[in-house]
C-alpha cells in the first residue's frame, strides 16, 4: 500500500468513527482532501464540544491513529448558529478560522470560543 492508499483508507477509517458517533440527526460530509464538516441539529456548542471530545478519543485509540511512524491528530473549530454568525458561509468561516488556531496551538484540540 502506497501513501495515497495509506492516508485515503485512514480517512475512511475516521469517518467511519465519526458517523458511529453522530445521532440520526447529525450529519457529516467530507469536504476537502483532509477535511470533514458536521451539522448538529439537536446540539448546542457545550453539546458540540462533548461530541468532538469523543471523536478525539475514538480516533486515538482506533488501531489506525498511528501509520508510518506517525501520529494521527485531529484539529476541530466549532461555531454555533446565532452565536458566531447566521448563514452557512458565516458558521463555516468561523469554523474554519477556529480550525487553524486549533491546529497551531497543538494536537487534538477543540477551539468554539474565539
């Protein structure tokens, strides 16, 4: 198995630990090479933070967070509608600011408040 094959089959692997997760009213979708989205319909932001901390959990315990000598880390950015912005485009820009600050400060963590 090649890289491409390894990072494809890990990332299928993390979907499949986050769609055993969400309720039948959570939705998710991946949205770039590395990236996934998810909608909670049913969930406030300390709700959303409860959830993620799960995934983190999951994903680092799953036989597949560690590959070529490396570590599997995730990064997560929450916005809340009415909170941080009322369309799709202003929640998903948030989000994804949040995800970056995320990223930098560290492996695994969750940033909702700005």
């Amino acid at each position: 198995i090649n890289g491409a094959e390894a990072a494809e089959a890990t990332l299928k692997a993390m979907a499949n630990v986050l769609n055993a997760e969400l309720s039948e009213f959570d939705r998710a979708a991946r949205i770039q090479k590395g990236e996934f989205a998810v909608i909670f319909f049913d969930k406030n932001k300390k709700k959303a933070i409860e959830f993620t901390e799960r995934i983190i959990r999951s994903i680092s315990k799953s036989s597949f967070a560690k590959f070529g000598g490396g570590e599997l880390t995730v990064s997560i950015g929450l916005s809340e509608n009415p909170l941080d912005g009322m369309t799709a485009q202003d929640l998903y820009s948030k989000a994804q600011a949040r995800t970056r600050v995320s990223g930098q400060k560290g492996k695994n963590r969750i940033e909702a408040f700005d």
